[in-house]
C-alpha cells in the first residue's frame, strides 16, 4: 500500500456473498482477516451505512471502502547473527539463541530477533509492532521458529497455532526424580495476581485452558531430562506447569531458583512441525542442544 488513503466503490452483483469475503475478492491486496478490521474500524459502509463482516450482500449494493495508509515502522534492521534452517517466498525458519528477545517491547526497542529478520530479508508481514511473528519463546529459551514473510502466510500459520496442529517439541532439564515418567498437565494458567510480570495456575474463569505432556528422556543423578510437548500455546506455559507440580526447570530464577551450573533456564525448542503456507505439505526441523546446554548435562552427568 502507498501512504495515502485508498478509497474504493463497488456496485454488487450477486447476492449471497459476505460482505469481508466480497472486499478481500475485490482488493486483492487485502485478505480477509484486514476487511474485517477496516469493517470493524468503520472503514467499510454498504449502501451508506456502516456493515458488519457477515453481512450478506444483495445485487445492487452500493460498498464504499477506505483503505488508510499503514502505520510507519520505526524498527531498525540489525546485523545480527541468527541460523537460518529454511526459506521460500512464504517463511523463514530459524534457531533462534538465547538470550535474544523476540519482538520490540516498552523497555526493549532493539537488539531483538525481529531486527535480525529485517536485516535478512528488508520486510515482513504487516504487523507493524511485531512484524512476521506468530508465535515466540521466551528471551532465555533457544530454539526453532518460523516467521512469515508476508501476511497471507502469516494468517495460514496462525491458524495452525490456533487449531493446535503444530507439533512443538521441547527439552527441559528439572531437578528431581520426575515421576510417572510420562504424563499430562492440565491446569488454566493467568497473569500471577501478586506480580504481573509471572503467570500462575489459576481458576478457569481467571486463567486461560492449558495442556502440557511430558515424556522422561533419562535420570541424570538428581535430574531428570524431559521432552516436553505443550498441546496449548500460553506464557511461560511449561515453565509454570512444570513448577507447579514441583519440579521447576533448572536455571529457572522465575518459577524455581537459580542454578551454579547454568545462567539461564534450560528450555531449548527442539523441534517444530507444520504445513508449509504455500503447498500444505507437512514439515518438521529440528535444532541441536546448543553448547551451554550440553555442558551443563555433562557437568552433572
């Protein structure tokens, strides 16, 4: 889009079509999901009245659509290094480190993962404050991600997330003899009541539904590896459900204590699976324990 405001008219037709799939078929350059906020922003008028996206349309209505012009990004490309795992016209795969923030946030304008994207590839999709990203891992947790290029894949991989069809593996190292040795946690989580910088497990009508299977790997002494498969996408969900039945992941400071051989948690997304936005085909990467953390299983192994 140019930075003005685009006005549109049209004369419907036929009848019986939606009013956000009437506007997403007539600007190619929108999809669905923006008609829909234009028609709820009040952008959208049929017959001069304001319209709700599931309007049906009949022959003859009159639909006026403004399109304003987008939001400047004030995000600065940043030269630094991030592995790249895959890339099409459609997605960008990488392993992200630890220690690198996703996305701009109040207090973090820069030096985050998105900087680094931008400096690959010059745009992502539209979303001006955190642009391609469709999901994220926590600051301290390496590990894989994808990343839309463009808005279309970007709503397809959402809707991915949001149907839970994406296979996330993880491994996390906890302290303690962690039985039984396969299970599933299910407990709401929500923003901690004393800090709301933490999640806490919470009562379903304060907390958000939460799912998190775990598998044992192997006994470490008194540790014990896991590979954790979270069926829900919540903050801090494993690092919460996994303190909350006693056993926090090591190097945690949040939701357990600090550790002498590891000065982050140890949480690494190993690997990641869907449908590629553009053929549908099923995909997985995987990404390698980063060192810190193989040095840490050898330090108590």
């Amino acid at each position: 889009m140019s930075g003005i405001l685009k006005e549109f008219r049209f004369t419907v037709e036929q009848s019986g079509i939606r009013l956000d799939k009437y506007i997403s078929e007539m600007c190619p350059e929108l999809s669905r999901t923006q008609a829909q906020r234009l028609i709820g922003e009040g952008r959208v008028t049929v017959n001069d009245n304001l319209g709700k996206a599931s309007y049906k349309l009949s022959a003859g209505d009159r639909v006026h659509v403004k399109i304003p012009p987008p939001t400047p990004s004030h995000l600065t490309p940043e030269n630094i290094p991030v592995p790249i795992l895959y890339e099409d016209d459609d997605i960008l795969v990488v392993d992200k480190p630890a220690g690198l923030i996703v996305h701009p946030a109040p207090g973090h304008t820069g030096h985050t993962l998105v900087n680094a994207v931008l400096s690959h590839l010059g745009t992502l999709s539209d979303d001006v404050q955190r642009p391609g990203i469709v999901h994220r891992l926590d600051k301290d947790t390496s590990g894989v991600m994808v990343i839309a290029r463009n808005t279309v894949a970007h709503e397809n991989l959402a809707a991915q997330f949001k149907k839970h069809t994406v296979k996330k593996v993880y491994l996390a190292l906890v302290r303690g003899y962690l039985t039984p040795e396969e299970c599933v946690i299910e407990a709401s989580i929500g923003r901690d009541t004393g800090d709301r910088k933490k999640m806490a497990i919470s009562g379903e009508s304060r907390g958000k539904k939460a799912l998190t299977r775990y598998k044992v790997i192997r006994f470490l002494g008194n540790y014990t590896l896991l590979e954790v498969m979270p069926q829900t996408g919540r903050t801090h969900q494993i690092r919460v459900h996994l303190a909350a039945i006693g056993y926090p992941v090591v190097g945690d400071a949040t939701y357990g204590i600090k550790s002498p051989i590891l000065s982050r948690q140890f949480l690494h997304a190993r690997k990641l699976g869907f449908s590629l936005p553009s053929t549908g085909k099923y995909v997985e990467f995987t990404s390698p324990l980063p060192e810190d953390l193989e040095k840490a299983l050898k330090a108590i192994g």
